[in-house]
C-alpha cells in the first residue's frame, strides 16, 4: 500500500478565488489520479497525472478549469479556478501501487460560498 | 459533516449478522474490481479486490464474489461489527491493449451499511 497525504484538509473560500490542493505519497508511483466527490454522490475521476507530461482530463474536465501538476513520482497538484458554490465538493487523489490497486489519500473538503 | 449518503442506498443489520452489498457493473470489458469503505470524513478505503479471471475471493471477514454472466458483484461482510458501518463503493477497472492498465476506475453510486449494536 501507499501513505497519501493531502494539503489542505478542509478550506472555505470565496466564489471568483482558486484553490491548491497538494496531494504527497510516501513512495514513487508512475500514476496519480484526482478524483471528485460532490455532496451525497460517489466518486468521479477529474484527471490522470502523469509525471513528465500533461494531465489527461476526463469529459467535463478542462485544464483551465482544474490545472493540474505532476513535477516529480511523489506529489501532485490540483488547482480549482475560479470557484463556484458548485465546485464544492471532496477532492480525493490516489495513487496506483503493486499491479492495479488504487489507494486513496483523506481528501480535501472544499466550500465555496 | 458532509451528508454523504442522503441519495444512497441503504443496508441497516444487526450486530453479528452477515452483510451482502451488490453491485452492478456497466462496462464488460472491466477486468479489475475493487471494494472500498468509506467512512465519514475519510478517503475511501481498500478492502478487497478481484480479477476477472476468478469468481470468488476471501479476505478477513469479508468475501467478494464476481458473476461476469449478468455483470455484477457482491460484498460480504461476515459478523459484521459496528465499526464496519460506513459507505461501500464497488470500482471497476479495464485494461488496454497490451496489459497496459488505464488505471482508471469507475466508481459505483454506493451503499451505506449501518450496523446496529
């Protein structure tokens, strides 16, 4: 398994503000993945982040919405632009280790008021 | 705290019954599943995972069991505990051409499990 830390834990901010959400493991990993989590809902995946490359966004998922950073195998950042209140939501990364498992770090609670 | 679970199913049990959560699955060239629990205010959490080449699989307390034919999935919780309430999801992953995992999982809409003492 990995240890995934992620930075912040929780943040309430304003609409028209941007958000970086830090994700760290404790290990190197070829592929990170950031995931959404809207209020009631299951998961949905935003991005594959790739180290090295540009992020590969999912339908509904725009770089200038959601940039994204890859800069070395242990950490990654996503950054939410330009908030809305329906940006709010849990932001998840995981890792993919050993062959296929996926594990995920604590999330980051985002409220946009 | 986050209202997770207001458009979730819902499993309530007692305390030392077995747990059966399914699951459906949409995509018939999904090779890899994994179970996660999810407990308020965490990230989800690794459980148990299954290939497609099997039909069943055992972990501590907990058994998931695969049926390719009708595309679905189930998770079972044995003696399940009130520590074991939370939200489960099933994920599903395919695999590309040449192997190459897309390491891109499809998450189901979850169950919330409440075990009463």
């Amino acid at each position: 398994s990995a240890v995934i830390s992620q930075k912040p834990s929780r943040d309430i901010c304003q609409r028209g503000t941007s958000l970086t959400i830090q994700c760290q493991v404790d290990s190197q990993v070829t592929m990170m993945f950031w995931y959404r989590q809207q209020p009631g809902q299951s998961l949905t995946l935003i991005a594959t982040a790739n180290q090295g490359s540009e992020a590969t966004y999912e339908s509904g998922f725009v770089i200038d919405k959601f940039p994204i950073s890859r800069p070395n195998l242990t950490f990654s950042t996503l950054t939410v632009s330009n908030m809305s209140p329906e940006d709010s939501s849990i932001y998840l990364c995981s890792v993919e280790a050993g062959r296929d498992e996926q594990f995920f770090g604590p999330g980051t609670r985002l409220t946009v008021l | 705290g986050e209202s997770v679970g207001l458009h979730l199913p819902t499993l309530s049990v007692q305390e030392g019954d077995n747990s059966i959560i399914n699951c459906a699955y949409s995509n018939s060239a999904s090779d890899y599943f994994i179970w996660y629990k999810q407990e308020s205010g965490k990230g989800p959490q690794f459980i148990i995972d299954i290939r497609s080449n099997m039909d069943k699989r055992q972990g501590q307390r907990v058994t998931v069991l695969l049926n390719k034919t009708v595309k679905h999935l189930s998770l079972q919780i044995a003696a399940t505990q009130p520590g074991d309430s939370a939200v489960y999801f099933c994920a599903e992953n395919s695999r590309g051409a040449g192997g190459t995992s897309y390491g891109k999982l499809t998450f189901g809409q979850g169950t919330i499990l409440t075990v009463h003492p």
